[in-house]
C-alpha cells in the first residue's frame, strides 16, 4: 500500500527495503543518535534491518505499531521512517508518532508531509482518536515540522526519555482527529 503525497511517499516497509535502510541509519548515525535513545551494539547491520522489517510486520498485525518508510516520488529513493507506534484502543484510541529524515533532504518539508500522511492514516485507517509525540527542547526543526502537520503543544516532560545518557525533557505536542 502506498500513500501518495506531493514530493514524497510512505508505504509500509517490505524485505527488499532493508539495505537501504541500513544505509539510512549508517550515513545518518551522528544526526539520529543526537535525539535518539542509544542503539543496540548490533544496530547497525542488515541482519537487525531485516528483523526490524519483520517485526515491523508482526507489529502491524498486532496493531501495536505501523512503520513506513518515506520515499522520495521522483525516484523512490527511502530518505526517511515514520511510525504510529505504542497505539492505545478502547477508550483511548491514541498512538504516538517518531520519525526520521536523511539530513540531506532536510528543511524541503518532505518530513511534515510525511508526517501528515502518516497522521491521515491513523485517523482515518486505523480510526485513531488522537496522535501525540514528544521532542526534545533543543529539537527545534522538529517542532515546526509537528506544528506545520497541524499539531498543537500541550506541555513539557520532565526527563522523560533516556537519550545518550541523560534524562531528557521533552516538547509534547498532539493532534486530534476531526472524525471522531
């Protein structure tokens, strides 16, 4: 399934995807692991790339978490992952949402379109009531991308997140589908 915007393009990871996907990762470690909390010793290979995207699989069946890979329309190239992970149903119906984009494609709003598509997804899809995400306060661009997608901010978490070491706090946004 793929879900068409205007410059980019996100579709549910297959096992072909795990290369570059690697690739992602490997070329973007510094950038990734500045926001990220620390990865396993054997992250960087294609062995955890192709376990991700099966698990990625049996997560989506579950429905416990969609990740997709962001592809550029021109090309499809993958420049970046979005997921609606830790997803909540009955009276909750609620998911957060991650993502991250290849530093060469920043600030060309390929990240806050594929934010939307993702979100357009969960609410009209998976008939999620309501999308949070959190962002570490020095991780400016990325609120902008959460606010251009529509989200709003709702307040600070304190040392949330254990990222590189140090508890961080953590800008949390939402969005609220207008459906439901």
């Amino acid at each position: 399934m793929i879900i068409q915007g205007n410059n980019v393009y996100i579709r549910f990871f297959e096992n072909a995807d795990a290369e570059s996907l690697l690739e992602l990762h490997v070329s973007n470690h510094e950038l990734f692991q500045k926001y990220s909390p620390t990865f396993a010793d054997d992250f960087y290979t294609l062995d955890s790339k192709r376990n991700y995207i099966s698990d990625s699989h049996k997560q989506r069946d579950e429905d416990k978490k969609y990740s997709f890979g962001i592809f550029l329309n021109e090309n499809d190239t993958l420049v970046g992952s979005i997921s609606i992970n830790h997803i909540y149903r009955g009276p909750l119906q609620r998911g957060m949402i991650g993502y991250q984009l290849d530093a060469q494609y920043n600030g060309r709003g390929f990240t806050t379109e594929a934010v939307s598509l993702a979100v357009a997804y969960a609410f009209n899809e998976l008939k999620l009531h309501r999308i949070d995400a959190g962002v570490m306060l020095s991780n400016i661009g990325s609120m902008r991308v959460l606010e251009k997608a529509g989200f709003h901010k709702e307040g600070i978490e304190r040392r949330g997140v254990l990222i590189n070491g140090q508890w961080e706090d953590h800008q949390i946004l939402a969005i609220l589908s207008e459906h439901n």
